[in-house]
C-alpha cells in the first residue's frame, strides 16, 4: 500500500516555446511584480528548460511544470502535465477559401 505523499516543490505554469530537443521542452513563464517604489506591475518572463519523458508537448501548449532534482546542466524541472493543447488553424482553409486567383 502506498502512501500519497505531499511534497513540497515548486509549481509553475507557462508555455511551451521550443520542443526541438529529444525529452526536453522549453518553457515560458510570465509573472506580474508590483515595482516597490512606484507600485506599477511589471512583466516579467523567463525560460527553464524542462524534462518531457514521453514527449507529448508542442509548441503553444499551456503546461504545469514541477521543480526536481538536478538532470542536466540546465535542466531542473519536469512536466507535471498538459493543461491546453494548442488550437491548431487548418491550412488547408485558408489556401482554397472564395479567392479563385482571377483578376
């Protein structure tokens, strides 16, 4: 019997933005931090690198990634899972819509 067991990791939610790497994926983490002086909120992004074991991720989806042990150089965390795949436009519609190419 196994015991569910609570960790205490850390947990972000960004984008994926290249996928060309065999198991890993980068991703895009966008946070808002209140300036202390002159109280605006500023954006700021950063990329980590991520280990995607069955390499499902594609570019433009939305993930959840989890903070782990060290498994490259760069590498530190790891894709809990897909909360939005990318909604993909058909190609297809926008090459033969109503334009006939007559003049």
């Amino acid at each position: 019997m196994e015991a569910k067991v609570e960790t205490n990791r850390r947990k972000m939610t960004g984008v994926v933005v290249k996928d060309k790497m065999d198991k890993t994926v980068v991703i895009e983490v966008e946070k808002f931090l209140k300036h202390p002086k002159y109280h605006k909120y500023l954006k700021r992004k950063k990329r980590y690198k991520a280990h995607d074991d069955k390499s499902q991720c594609n570019v433009g989806d939305r993930v959840i990634i989890v903070e782990s042990r060290p498994l490259s150089k760069e590498k530190r965390w790891v894709v809990k899972g897909i909360i939005e795949k990318e909604k993909l436009m058909s190609i297809r519609e926008e090459v033969t819509g109503n334009d006939t190419g007559q003049n």
